[in-house]
C-alpha cells in the first residue's frame, strides 16, 4: 500500500513538473515570435544602426516560429 502512495505521489509531481516545463516551451516561443516581429519592424523603419548586419550575423532571418509536429504524450500506465 506504502508503494502505491508514493508512485501516485511521484507520477503528481512528474506532472506538475511536466505542465510546468511545457508551460515554459509555450512561453519561450511566444517570446521568440514577440522578438522576430520586433525586429522585422526595426528593419522595416531603415538601416539605423547596422541592423541588417545584426540579423545576417545573428541568422536572425532564418529563424521561424516553432510548430509542434508530435507533441510528446505520457502515458500514466504504471505496470510493476
């Protein structure tokens, strides 16, 4: 009976954990997005700066907006 508890209590917290870490994926792309459009702005507004020379040697044109194909699924089985 102890054993149960505590793989119920571990799957808990690898749960919490994983909603945690995915909730900060989704965050760290929509800052990723928030920053190309940023900077597609500067560059629409002129070479103010050495801009282009930024983003051609940051690569920073390349970069696109992550789309998840297969997002990863857990399976909550737990077969001892």
């Amino acid at each position: 009976m102890e054993a149960d508890q505590r793989v119920a209590e571990y799957k808990k917290k690898h749960d919490e954990m994983f909603d945690s870490v995915s909730g900060l994926n989704k965050r760290i792309d929509e800052l990723e997005e928030h920053k190309i459009h940023l900077l597609e702005k500067l560059k629409s507004m002129g070479d103010r700066g050495g801009l282009d020379y930024i983003v051609k040697t940051q690569k920073l044109d390349l970069i696109k907006a992550k789309e998840l194909e297969n997002p990863v699924k857990v399976d909550m089985e737990y077969d001892p």
